[in-house]
C-alpha cells in the first residue's frame, strides 16, 4: 500500500462545483466502483477484474486534477480501466520535494506502469526511473527519453489551435483577439502561435494581446489577464489556461477554449478549441507494457491529428451562428491536415503583443 502524502495540504484552489464536475466527468464513474481505496492523498485505486493477471497503473501529477492539462491524461487512464481493464490509482498535486518519494512508493509498490507530469521534477522522474528498470514509465517532458524505461509525451495540439485560430481571425469584429496562457515556454509557445497563424491567415487586419500568468494553475490571475485584454478591445480570446472563459461570459464575448471541449462553462460565449485525445498514447503505452517490449521512446506523435490524438471541440450551438464560409474553410483544412497535404509550422518562439 502507497502511504499516505503530505502534499495534500497543499492544494491549489478549487473551482467552481460546475466548473469540476465538467472537467472531472471522466473521474466520477470511479464512485461506482465501490469508493476509493486508501492510497497517497488525492488518488484513488479503482481495481477492475481479476488483479492477479491485471496490469497496474499509478499517475503522479504535479497539478490539481482540474488543471486541464493533467486531466485529460486523467480522462484517458480512467477510460483505460472501463475499457482495457487495467486498474489505476493517481496522486495530484504532488509538489517537486515529494516527487521521488511517490514515485518510489509506486515503483516498489507492484505497478507496471507510471504516467505524468515531469516539466517541474525532471532530474527527479528520471533519476528515479533509473532506479526501478522493469518499471515503465510515460511522462510529460519537454526533454527526450531516456534508455531504458523513460518515454516521453508532450500535447502536440498546434493542429487544432491553428484551426482555432482561423474561426477567430474570422469572428473578430474589432480586429482584435486575446491569448491568456502559462508561461513562455516551447510546450505554451507552439499552440499559441498556431492560434495567431490561424487567426493571421483568415484576417490580415488581426492585432493580438498576448499574457503570461506565470503559472500553470490560477484561475484568478487568467481571469484577471482577460479582463484587462477585453477592456483593451480583444473580442474573441483564446483560453489556453484556465479562467479565461469565465471573464469572457461575464464581458459577453467569445472564447475559444484549450485541452479539453469546455462549451458547457460558456455555451454562449465558446465557440470551439483544440481538444488532446490523450487515449491513443495510453492505449499504446499500455499494449507495449503488456507485451512485454516496452521501450524508452517519444510518444508525442500519438497527439497529432491523423492519430487522432487532437482534434477540434464540436461547435454545438455555434453551428448555426458560424458563417457557412468559416466552417468550409475550416473543413478543407481539417481535410488537408488529416491527408498530410498540408502541414502546421511548429513555431516555439514567444509571441507577442502587436
């Protein structure tokens, strides 16, 4: 049994009971189960079948379960279980000083298979990774992997952004839209300047706010970057953190959301945004494991379009509002991407405000 973590003391803040039961959708079928077994703080083991024969999987995030980010790994595990019938057990919120202590308690604890979040503990994951060689291990990473049991994955969702960004580029009726997002780095910089190529190309006449918040997870602080984007005049933001789409509801302009289909936070108000299908990349990473011939590989591929680990969110009641030549443009591009006619540029330099 994994001990108990004291990280949970420290816990972000929580949002808004809609706002989570929307992004922890995939989490509440665990409550039919039976309820959660003991485990490190914020995880809970969800048994399926016959655990003698069944692969165990543990996640180790360094955020919250509501950061998008984290869940949509979140989402794809529990679907594993329903589906491939794994059993997994998760820790959130796991700060670096605890890192190598969970992931050891994982490690030595009899799971096969560990995922999560390295970008803030990657001397750490790796470290420990080293450390149990007949374990495997998939991590977010904005390094390679490394021989011989660290895989490594990244959301390589700059597809879908930059068909965002072609709807925005049309939408926008004072020619000027907003990104709110974490912080400068290539993983951030890549689908933000996917959103402005998007927007650019639709409308040569765009201008665009671009802040950082300087944090993965606060609310507050993106809601705060939006506010003062749409007194500036954006009209239509792009939500790449969390907040943003509630200070797009209460100014009533449009939003474009990020990670995960976030229309019900503002059904008026969110138009579309690249969704990170991460079910691909742990389906696959649990067959290697299974056979046998699990290897130290980059797994990023499995979030491009044509593997469907990304795609646009369903316009829903924008599908009458959107322009008939917005949603063709958007479908030949879609068409050419899909085909590999047409390819996205990754472009990881920081953008800026125009």
């Amino acid at each position: 049994m994994v001990a108990t973590s004291s990280h949970s003391n420290k816990r972000a803040p929580r949002l808004p009971l809609a706002t989570t039961a929307l992004l922890l959708a995939g989490t509440l079928a665990i409550a039919s189960c039976g309820g959660p077994a003991e485990g490190p703080a914020g995880s809970a083991a969800t048994p399926a079948g016959d655990t003698a024969a069944t692969l165990r999987v543990a996640a180790v995030f360094e955020t919250p379960i509501e950061e998008p980010w984290v869940n949509q790994i979140h989402v794809a595990l529990v679907k594993a279980r329903d589906e491939m019938g794994i059993e997994y057990t998760w820790s959130e919120s796991v700060k670096s000083a605890d890192f190598a202590r969970v992931m050891r308690e994982y490690s030595e604890g009899g799971y096969q298979l560990i995922m999560g979040d390295a970008f803030g503990a990657e001397r750490i994951a790796r470290r420990v990774a080293g450390d149990y060689p007949d374990v495997a291990y998939v991590f977010g990473s904005g390094i390679g992997p490394a021989e011989p049991n660290f895989a490594v994955f990244d959301n390589w969702i700059h597809e879908p952004a930059y068909l965002a960004g072609l709807i925005a580029g049309k939408m926008t009726e004072s020619n000027t839209i907003g990104i709110v997002a974490a912080m400068p780095i290539p993983e951030v910089n890549r689908i933000t300047n996917a959103f402005l190529a998007g927007a650019r190309e639709a409308n040569s006449d765009v201008k665009a706010k671009v802040s950082f918040i300087g944090s993965f997870f606060d609310p507050p602080k993106a809601k705060e970057a939006a506010l003062a984007q749409i007194e500036a005049g954006a009209d239509v933001l792009y939500a790449e953190r969390f907040g943003v789409i509630e200070a797009c509801v209460e100014k009533d302009v449009l939003a474009i959301s990020n990670m995960s289909d976030q229309s019900e936070l503002g059904p008026e108000n969110v138009i579309t945004g690249p969704v990170w299908d991460m079910y691909p990349t742990v389906e696959q990473a649990i067959k290697l494991v299974q056979a046998g011939v699990f290897t130290a590989q980059d797994m990023g591929g499995f979030s491009y379009m044509a593997k469907g680990g990304s795609y646009l969110a369903p316009l829903h009641g924008f599908e009458e509002r959107l322009p008939d030549d917005v949603k063709k443009l958007v479908e030949e591009k879609t068409a050419e991407i899909m085909s590999g006619n047409y390819r996205v540029d990754v472009d990881e330099s920081t953008p800026r405000s125009d």
